[in-house]
C-alpha cells in the first residue's frame, strides 16, 4: 500500500513484539505508524526477515481519521525455517530516508508432552496428598504450567503472574526435576475436593497450549467417634445353646467402611442389613465358652486412622453341671486312695465305683478273709467246748455204796 500526500511521519507507535511459537501454529507480527497527510509524497510499510524482503502475507489498514497506518505480518503453520528476527520498514519515493522498526524474534518451541497425566486421588482429611503430572519440553523462559480445579486457578509455576496467584496458601507446585509438576496440597478437607486439570501456557499471552485429562479428588473423612454403635435386644441371661442376635451400625463419614465381628479371638465378617448403609447384624449360639466373654464390632477404613470397635457383654451364659467318670486303668486294692476325673462338676467317688480292672482280685481276697474269719471262729468255738467238758469232768462225786 501506499500512502500518497504524506507530509510528515512520526515514530512507531507500535512496535512488533518477541513471540515465542509452538511448531504448527500460526502468529502474527504488529506494526502501526502515525503519519500526517500533505499530499505529494507517498509511502509504503514493507517487512524484512533476518534482513531480507519477506515473502509473508501482510495485512494493512490506514486509518485516515487517527492517521495510523498498520501493517500486521501472519505467518501460519510455522516451522524451525521461520524462526529469527522481523522488522517493518517506512519507505517513499527516492531521497526519502526509510524508517525501520525495533526487531521482533520469533522463537519457534517444541511441543510440550505429558509424560505423566494425574489420576483420581484419595485424600484423608487433615492430611497432605499429591496429584502428579509430569511434563517433557517445557521452556520456563516462554511457558508455565497451571493447575485449575473447576475452572479455577489454584497454582501456577509462573510466580511473576500475580493476577494468578492469589489462591489458597496451601495449594503449591513441587517437583524433584524440571519435569515435575506436581500439585501439593496440605491439611486437605472437604472444600478441596473436585476436578483437577494440569495445563501449559505461553508465558506472554497465556495461549493454552496443552491440557491434560481431569483428574478427580475425594476427601476421605470418618463418622463421628459415637461409632460404631453395637446393638442388642435380648435378655442379658442365657443359657448355653441359646441364640444372641447383634447388630452394629455406623453413620456419616465419606469413603469405604468395613465393620466386622471378633468372636473368641476369631475375626468375622459381618452380615450386611442392606446395600445402603454399612449396618451388619448377625445371630450367634452361645456355648459355654461365651460365659464371660465378649461379642466385639471392629470398624476399619481407610479415613479411620485408630482402631474403633463396641462391644456387647460381659454374657453371662448359664452352664448345666455335668458328671462323666473315667475309670482308671490302674488296679487298686482296699483301703486305698483313689482320684478321679470329672468334666464339670467335683465328685467324690469310692472304691466300689471305679474298681473295675481290680474287681477280682478284691473279691479273692475278701472271700480268704471271710474263710479265716469261720475257720477262727470254729477254732474258737472248739476250744470252748473242750474247756467246758473238762472242767465238768473234776467236778463229779464218788456214789456211795449200800
């Protein structure tokens, strides 16, 4: 184009500025002069790469009311050839010195790639967790990288973007290279949770250049101390063969529960009420190992950081006495000691109720005794006899005769 009746020209008014480029996309270079219409002269705005003519589209407008005149230089799908340094020239008729424009570099950067997208993450609340994201070619002197959650800005790796920066204290940007990009949060809770997005962005125009996939946060709580809660609704006595039926409950709290039942050290899954709620309830029958003890409802999770549990009991489970005698193998003989054993209840047992393996030699024995016994007494009752016969004898006095 050129301008016709120009009688003076002033400074550029707007100058082409640096642009850092990713390979494949399109830029565009500004360039605006004030000029003052006289007729008799004409003007034109031409541009030079790396000092040469250029041979790119140009665009130019003049307006004749602010007396501007500007050219803006496109260049689309660039690549490494179109990397260097661009400037516009004013020039007119011979004898007219040409005015040049500042020089504008045009950086052409590789194409930023995730080596590593976040992921859905659970927090425990209170506690720090990460989102990692990682990213190869990112150049900190023409990008940033940025983590927004819903749409909002939470922290930025460009600590000049002030604007940008005003967001909770507790969210920042870590990483052990230059290619981590990792999201810290501290003293997570339930405001924090959400859709994350980890993206690049050209440092000058904050151009969106790359943008990962959404990653989910839940913030992991527990129900309040008051659970679990065990519950039961039958008689505090029993007898053993009895049923107990438990339930145990819990409520609030976000994220998975287990809620199980320890039995005579014995660890037990519990029977769920329903799909709704984390409730079990479960019927025992009790033997006489539960007199005394406990029924105990242990909770477990992942937002349960200490052991919790509610117990029912001490039971008091009524046993019958029972009496089962073993006999001895030993032999044994009368008049002594014998011990036996019982399997509940104490029992004081004699010779006569355990003398089995024994039993014949016992009676051998008593019938000797007996046998001496009537032999000492025929004995006995002889000699008497003959004691009285011969004391009767001395006795007797002669007859006398006639």
């Amino acid at each position: 184009m050129f301008l016709y009746g120009v009688s003076a020209v002033h400074s550029f008014a707007i100058q082409p500025d640096n642009a850092f480029v990713m390979e494949g996309t399109s830029v565009q270079l500004r360039c605006q002069v004030n000029v003052t219409l006289d007729g008799g002269q004409n003007y034109k705005i031409q541009w030079q790469f790396n000092s040469t003519q250029s041979a790119y589209e140009v665009e130019e407008d003049f307006d004749r009311r602010n007396g501007s005149f500007t050219s803006i230089l496109t260049i689309t799908s660039v690549s490494r050839q179109d990397e260097g340094f661009y400037h516009c020239v004013l020039s007119g008729k011979s004898g007219i010195t040409p005015t040049s424009s500042d020089s504008a570099q045009i950086t052409i950067l590789s194409t930023p790639r995730f080596l590593q997208e976040p992921k859905n993450v659970s927090a425990i609340e209170g506690f720090i967790t990460v989102l990692r994201c990682k990213i190869d070619a990112v150049d900190s002197n023409a990008t940033f990288v940025k983590w927004t959650k819903d749409n909002v800005t939470v922290a930025i790796s460009d600590d000049t973007r002030t604007e940008e920066n005003a967001h909770d204290i507790r969210y920042s940007i870590i990483g052990d290279n230059d290619k981590a990009y990792h999201l810290q949060i501290r003293k997570a809770n339930q405001s924090d949770a959400g859709i994350f997005y980890c993206s690049v962005h050209l440092k000058y125009s904050g151009q969106l250049i790359l943008k990962s996939h959404g990653a989910t946060l839940d913030v992991l709580f527990p129900p309040d101390d008051s659970y679990p809660s065990c519950i039961t609704v039958e008689s505090k006595y029993y007898s053993a063969g009895d049923t107990l039926t438990t339930e145990c409950i819990s409520r609030g709290g976000n994220g998975p529960l287990r809620l199980s039942w320890l039995r005579n050290g014995e660890e037990i899954n519990g029977t769920r009420v329903d799909d709704n709620n984390y409730n079990i309830r479960d019927t025992w029958t009790l033997t006489p190992t539960d007199n005394g003890a406990n029924i105990t409802c242990v909770m477990k999770g992942k937002a349960v950081l200490n052991r919790r549990q509610c117990e029912i009991g001490p039971l008091d489970v009524y046993v019958k006495p029972t009496v089962s005698i073993k006999p001895e193998t030993n032999q044994v003989t009368v008049g002594q000691s014998v011990t036996s054993k019982e399997s509940t209840v104490p029992t004081i047992t004699t010779v006569s109720h355990v003398m089995q393996t024994g039993l014949s030699s016992a009676v051998i024995s008593l019938v000797v005794m007996i046998s001496l016994f009537f032999f000492a007494v025929i004995i006995l009752a002889s000699l008497i006899i003959r004691y009285h016969k011969t004391k009767t004898r001395k006795k007797v006095w002669p007859v006398p005769i006639p």
